[in-house]
C-alpha cells in the first residue's frame, strides 16, 4: 500500500507541472476574419481603382502622343507642297465635279486609287518636290541629290465591319506615287518613253501610274491642276496606315453628334457626303490653294483602346477625345513662264 501511495503522489505532482495549452475559439475565429475582411476588402477596391485610372491615363497618354507624332508628320510633308488640292480640286480629280469647273471632267475622273471604296475619303491631296539623295552620278563613284515630283493624298478611312488588324474607330492612312529621275543617257522604263536613271534596277523609275501635270497650253494654273491625268498603267503603290485610333462619332449621330469642323468648307469634296468617313470632323484640313497653305485638325479617340462600345464622342469624356491642329504653309512653288 506505500508504495502504490508513493507513486500515485509521483504522478500527481508531475500533472501539476504540465501546462495547459488553449486554442482560438469559433467566435475568436469568426471575428477575426470578420474584421480581416472589413479591413482587405476597401484596401483591395482601392489598389483595382489605381490600377483600372492607370490603365485610363496611359491609354489617353498613347493617343495624345500618337496624334501629335501624326500631326508632326503631316506637318513635314506639306512643308515640301508646291500645289495643295481644295474642295473643288479633289472633286476633280475622284470624277465628282462637272465641267464648269472641272476642265474634261468625264476623262480625267477617278484619278485617285481605290475610287470605288467606300470606306474613305480623301482629306488632303497635293503635289511635292521631294529630295532624292545620291541619285545621279557625276564622275566614277561621286552623286548627286536632284528632286522629283511626287503626288501625295491622305485619306481618313473606317472599315464597314470589324477588323482583325484595326481599330473600331477611324484611322489615317497616306498614299503616295512619285517621278523617276531623268537621265537623257539612262534607260526607258517599264510603260514610259523617257530616259530614266536605272543604276539600281527600277529604283529611280516612275512609281506606275505616275504622269507629270502639264502647265502648258491656255488656262489658269487651278484649272491645268484639276485636270490632271494618271498614266495608263494602274496604280501598284499602297496606302500606308499612318495612325489608328481616330475618333470616328458622325456629324448626323442623333445622341452625340461630333464637333462641327472650324471652316466652313474643308477639302473634302460635298459629293462624298454620302459616306460616313465624309460625316466625321476628326481628320479635315482647311485649304487655302492661293497661298499653298493648310490647316489641318486631328481628334484621336482613347476610348477605342478601352473599350468594345459606346465609343462615341460625348462632352462628359472629352478628355478621352485628344485634339491638335497646326498650319503649314508649302515652301515650294509652280513655276510657269
């Protein structure tokens, strides 16, 4: 009996020694993560807020940007004009003007590419004198620059169903043909009797379809311009997208009409109201042909890069809407005797 006494009391005094451990609770549980959320949740809404404005300002930042780079470029290019194209002009020249004011207007129609399309319109179209480096040599390895004359037409384009490739708003896209370098002891070309320089193939040869305007004979200079003709051989020079992401909204839109145009006639020609890239005051120059000078207006359109719908111009979100315009006058000019 001692002994079992003895070690009963070992025992005893061994469960005294041992700590108790104690757990959370369910409430304590319950609470806690009551509070975790109370806590996460605004910290949580707060970090998407940043992140979706940063995704709205940097898409506003790529168009500001993309627009004045455009803009710059158009600029460059009608820097070099020695002819600008008006309303009337251009009417001419795409076979939408009759002949009181367009010299032989029903055989020099439809002098422009794709004339059929009706997914744009032609917004600035005009002649340059543009350099060509290296062109002509003088002795042995020795060149030296010249110029030619290039014809130049931007157009502002809007597909009619949805593109793999573009935007669902408008873009801007240039075209251009140019003259070959003469070259009384070069060699004749494909299509043309004239000697060209052709020391690097079909290099310096005339873009196909090109033909030089004329000067000659009686008439002013508007109308010897407007009655331009392209050579017979049909045109293999494709328009370059130069910037998507243009605000497409219509001046017809019922809700949310685009912002009317500042002149009262720009250079699209009245014959293409028809179309909707006509309707659209986002690309529009206001062409002064006298003095060779243009002013030309571009709205961008982030909200395309932001969304699939609803992309139309509104005052409320203007800011997504981002405007430039400058005005470039030619540095060139016809010379006629």
């Amino acid at each position: 009996m001692r002994t079992l006494k003895f070690l009963l009391s070992i025992h005893l005094k061994r469960s005294k020694g041992i700590k108790q451990v104690d757990g959370f609770t369910l409430i304590e549980l319950l609470v806690g993560m009551i509070m975790a959320f109370l806590i996460i949740t605004p910290l949580l809404g707060f970090m998407i807020n940043i992140l979706d404005t940063d995704r709205k300002e940097q898409a506003k930042a790529n168009s500001e940007q993309e627009i004045q780079a455009a803009l710059d470029y158009i600029a460059r290019d009608l820097q070099q004009a020695i002819y600008i194209y008006d309303a009337t002009g251009i009417g001419c020249l795409t076979g939408t003007a009759d002949t009181n004011t367009c010299p032989n207007a029903s055989t020099t129609g439809n002098q422009l590419p794709s004339p059929t399309a009706t997914d744009r319109v032609p917004v600035l179209v005009f002649w340059k004198r543009e350099l060509v480096s290296q062109a002509i040599t003088i002795t042995g390895t020795q060149k030296n620059d010249t110029f030619v004359y290039s014809l130049v037409a931007y157009y502002l384009i809007k597909d009619a169903s949805t593109s793999p490739t573009w935007s669902k708003a408008a873009r801007i896209a240039r075209w251009q043909i140019r003259d070959g370098v003469a070259d009384p002891g070069g060699q004749a070309c494909t299509g043309y009797t004239e000697k060209y320089v052709t020391d690097s193939g079909d290099k310096y040869c005339p873009n196909p379809g090109f033909a030089l305007f004329k000067l000659d004979g009686a008439g002013t200079i508007t109308q010897k311009m407007n009655a331009w003709k392209k050579a017979t051989a049909s045109y293999t020079a494709d328009t370059t997208v130069l910037v998507d992401f243009i605000d497409q909204t219509k001046t017809d839109d019922a809700s949310n009409p685009a912002p009317t145009a500042v002149c009262s006639l720009t250079s699209v020609p009245a014959s293409f109201n028809t179309r909707d890239t006509a309707k659209m005051t986002s690309f529009y120059a206001c062409v002064d042909r006298v003095n060779t000078t243009a002013q030309v207006f571009l709205r961008g359109n982030a909200l395309a890069r932001l969304q699939n719908d609803n992309l139309n111009y509104k005052d409320s979100s203007k800011t997504y809407f981002p405007n430039a315009s400058i005005r470039v006058q030619g540095r060139g000019y016809l010379f006629t005797k």
